[in-house]
C-alpha cells in the first residue's frame, strides 16, 4: 500500500494541527466555565475537522489501490471523487 504524497502529508498534518487547536480551545472553554452549548458547536466543528481529515485519508487510500498507473484522466476522475467525498460526507 503507498503512503499519501509530499503535499497530502503536508495538507493532513496542517489538518490535523488546526483540528488539536480546536480540541485545545474546547478544553479551554470547559476550563472557563462556558455555556455549554458554545463548547457544543466548537466540539461540533473539531468533530467534522477530523472527519474530514479521515475522508480525505480514505481517498488516499482508494487512489492508492484504485489508481496506480492509470493514467492523468483517471487521476483526474479521482479527483473528483476526493471532492464529492470531502463535501458530501
């Protein structure tokens, strides 16, 4: 199985940086006392941060055992499939 390429790690682990300070941020709010429905939508926002970031780590997955030496026009389709995933799930 291939590992993401140079940029998909890159853009996976800004991802994931934002989505810590999301955590950090619901942690902060807790530790402040806030309305609990304020941390309810912050933990809502982590939550579809990290989703998306799986989504978009199962494209790479699919595109690793799916597109292997298919050509620029199948690269493009997945492409389009990464898109669909990432907005609609």
């Amino acid at each position: 199985m291939l590992s993401p390429n140079a940029q998909q790690k890159t853009d996976m682990l800004k991802r994931l940086a934002r989505v810590e300070g999301q955590i950090r941020g619901v942690q902060k709010l807790i530790d402040q006392d806030e309305d609990c429905e304020k941390i309810i939508q912050q933990m809502t926002a982590a939550r579809k941060a990290l989703d998306k970031a799986f989504h978009e780590m199962l494209a790479c997955v699919i595109e690793a055992n799916v597109c292997n030496d298919q050509g620029a026009e199948f690269a493009e389709r997945m492409a389009q499939v990464r898109a669909l995933m990432s907005k609609y799930a």
